[in-house]
C-alpha cells in the first residue's frame, strides 16, 4: 500500500508540475531574449497585411476594414483581383496582384482559409503527412501544389509587369494562414529560378507570411529566412503546433480540447527528437513576433515587435489562452503591426541617418549566418544543403552547395516556362540516390 501511495503522489506531482507550467506559459516566452525589430522591416510587413485584408473587400475604395495606418490602396493600380468562381476546384484561394508605386512594390497576396468553401480544404487535406521531398528538405504537398498553379497562370503576368516598371521595384509575396504557406513556397521557387524574371536580385524578392501555417521542414525554413519573413501576433495556434493542418481545422468547434491534447503529447517529445525529425514542418523564414500581453498582468499593453531566426525552440508550445484563436485573425495583427509601427516611429526621427541603416543591415546578415551554422552544429538533417548564395554568405563548406547552385542556375530560357518541370527541378534525391520526381513520396514512418 505504501509503494502505491508513493506512485500515486509522485503521478499526481508530476501532473501538477506540468499542468503549472503549461498553464503559466504566455506567448511571450518564446521571444524573451529577442532584439526589438526596426522601423524600416516593420513598414513592409504592415502593407502587405493591407494586401492581403484588400482581398477581403467587396469595394476597394470604401472597405469594410479601413487600414489602421495612412496607407491605403489604390483601386487603380489593382492590377489583377480572382476570386473564388475563377479558380478551379481546390486549386488555390482567392489572390490579387497590386503595384504599389509609392514604393516601389510589386505584391502578389493569397488569402487564408475560408471555413466555409469545401475547395480549400482539398489544398489543405491535400499533406501526404509532410513527406514531399523538395530543394533539400520536406514541404506540405498541398501548398507546394497550389503554389505551382498559381505560378502556372500569373508568372507571365509578374515577369511583364517587373520589366515594364523597371529594375528598381521588389517582387513580394504575402498571405495569410493557408496562403502563407502558398506564397512562402512561391517564394523559394521564384528565388532558386531568377532568371524566368529577368534576373531579379534575391534582395529585390521578399515574402510576408503572415499567421503563417507550418509548412516546411526546419533546414528550409532557416536556410531562405533572408528573403521570407512570419508575422505572428502573442499567442497564436497555427504556427505552434507541428499537427497536420487538416487535424487543426477539422477540430475547429473542439479546437480548445483538441490544443490541451496537443500539448500533453508534446511535452513527452525530446527536443533532439523534434529536431532530427526532418519531416517535422515549422513556420518559414525569419520571425516578427507582436508581443501585448504578459504573465500576471490584465489586459492588453503597447504592442512590441520582437524578431530573430530560431533554430532550436523554434515556436514549439502551443500557448493554453483564451486569445490562442483571436490572435490568428488577420484584421487584429494587422491593427497591432500598425500600432507597434507608430509607437517606433514616434520614439525616434522619421528618417534613420545611413550608417544606422548600414548596421542594421550587416546585423540581419550576421544573425541569418549565424542561424545556418547553429543549424549544422544540431545536426538537424540536410541543414548544410544549402544553395550558392548562402555558402558563400556562411562560409559552410561548398561541396554541399554544388547541386544547389545548379539548381539555381539549371534554367536558361527567359520565355513561358512550365513551372510543374522547374519545380521538379528542386526534387531531391532519395536515399538510394535517385532523383525523386514521383508527386506523392513513399517513405516509412
């Protein structure tokens, strides 16, 4: 009797230490020992969350949501706006291409799942469990799908638009929730073929995910996060749970058990675990995180913009709150980039002198080096698979690169090009060597 009452008070104290911990934890946690972000990588995100809430709007020029900043959209220079009825069935969601001449932007922006149209949930449910082999790494199979699609039917319109407007403007992608993941794999796609866009710099490209679902593999999510940026507002679910996509939304009215459950599973995971799993999908690129709520502390603060590339730790506890759910809501982040944003530029001058500029920039360089090699020292798989540009920005041996950078370059013609053959272009090999072309990938679990 004593040895069962021993194992049951050692039960009921690990449970008790577990449910502390868990129920104590605030979204801010994972960005405590971030630096504050800047003005000038603030400004961008926030009109791109207007691009993509613009797709939302019936009429343009008076929306329902006015933007929370000046910035609004010209009706005007709205180039292309496809809604749902022409779209084939469970290709992609709804999308707008605008030319923002004010700075020089041209931006491509997907909208997020909309729980009432059955043809999103054929891009979502469409997973294969993470297993597409792609450029290195593991991708979400739906996503990588409608990103090709939507590359099939609007590169032309992209590449004439960028040599119309001059060498000057940026390529950006944005979406939200579901269509993060669609534009941040445009992205890399784009990125590793150039030269079907006029040979755009990869410092002219750049994405916005904002909500961003988990949608590749921790090696591709760190090695493109110079060029794709995730948007994540406090205590948001999406990003945080390694769950497939179709078991998140497919527990949407029991989404608060669904969570807990969650949680308690992870907790027993090892962290070296999580990290060797190369099949595990994470949010992309660099993290934003909108901070405006602490523990022990009533209501909402100021917002603060932290951000950093996290490589182990990287967005991994799901946050038990009663916000996990608003703050997915792409009108609220937007409201609190934009607020954030004004709070920043009221602190300091409008204008930073050039030498700040300058070392702000070789900062976000160092930092994007310095997560690449803290990728290898975890031998996290494929973490040196790295393209050209990236090897010689880290220094990490360029025997990994040689395949990247022939990748890169394979593509020659400036014409119409299939993007379903570029993009088997990034395919992988297995692990006997061959090249994996095959759509669905057959691995054991």
């Amino acid at each position: 009797m004593s040895v069962a009452c021993g194992l049951e008070c050692v039960v009921c104290l690990g449970c008790s230490r577990w449910a502390w911990k868990r129920l104590t934890y605030v979204g801010a946690y994972d960005s405590e020992a971030w630096p504050p972000a800047t003005a000038e990588e603030l400004e961008p995100a926030a009109r791109a969350c207007r691009a993509v809430l613009a797709i939302y709007e019936d009429d343009l020029a008076n929306p329902r949501h006015p933007p929370a900043g000046g910035f609004r959209m010209d009706p005007a220079d709205v180039v292309k706006r496809v809604p749902y009825e022409q779209i084939p069935d469970g290709c992609c969601p709804p999308y707008l291409i605008y030319v923002d001449r004010e700075h020089k932007e041209l931006v491509l922006a997907v909208r997020g799942l909309n729980l009432a149209r059955q043809s999103d949930y054929k891009v979502l449910l469409d997973n294969r469990l993470g297993r597409q082999m792609f450029d290195g790494g593991f991708v979400h199979h739906g996503l990588l799908q409608a990103a090709t699609w939507l590359l099939n039917r609007e590169a032309d319109t992209l590449r004439r638009f960028l040599l119309d407007l001059g060498p000057d403007y940026q390529l950006v992608f944005a979406g939200h929730s579901l269509g993060s993941g669609i534009a941040a794999l445009m992205t890399i796609i784009v990125v590793n073929h150039r030269d079907q866009f006029g040979g755009i710099p990869m410092s002219q490209i750049r994405c916005y995910a904002i909500a961003p679902a988990r949608c590749m593999s921790l090696n591709l999510a760190v090695k493109y996060a110079d060029v794709i940026n995730s948007i994540i507002l406090q205590d948001d679910f999406l990003p945080r749970t390694p769950t497939p996509l179709e078991h998140i939304f497919g527990s949407i009215f029991c989404l608060p058990c669904f969570l807990v459950l969650a949680c308690l599973r992870d907790t027993f995971v090892p962290e070296k675990r999580k990290l060797n799993d190369q099949r595990r999908l994470y949010a992309p690129g660099r993290m934003y995180h909108i901070v405006e709520r602490k523990i022990c502390r009533c209501g909402r603060y100021p917002p603060e913009v932290r951000t950093a590339i996290p490589v182990d730790g990287r967005f991994e506890h799901i946050v038990l709150s009663c916000s996990t759910t608003a703050d997915h809501a792409l009108v609220w982040i937007e409201h609190e980039l934009q607020k954030a944003l004004d709070l920043i530029q009221d602190k300091k001058p409008m204008t930073p002198p050039l030498q700040q500029k300058m070392v702000r920039k070789l900062s976000l360089e160092q930092e994007h080096k310095d997560a690449l090699e803290r990728a290898v020292s975890l031998n996290i798989p494929q973490a040196t698979a790295a393209t050209a540009d990236h090897c010689q920005a880290t220094g990490i041996a360029p025997e990994s690169c040689q395949e990247g950078a022939a990748v890169a370059n394979g593509s020659k013609s400036n014409g119409k090009g299939n993007w379903d053959d570029l993009v088997q272009k990034l395919f992988t090999r297995n692990e006997s060597g061959h090249l994996v072309l095959k759509k669905d990938i057959k691995m054991d679990s």
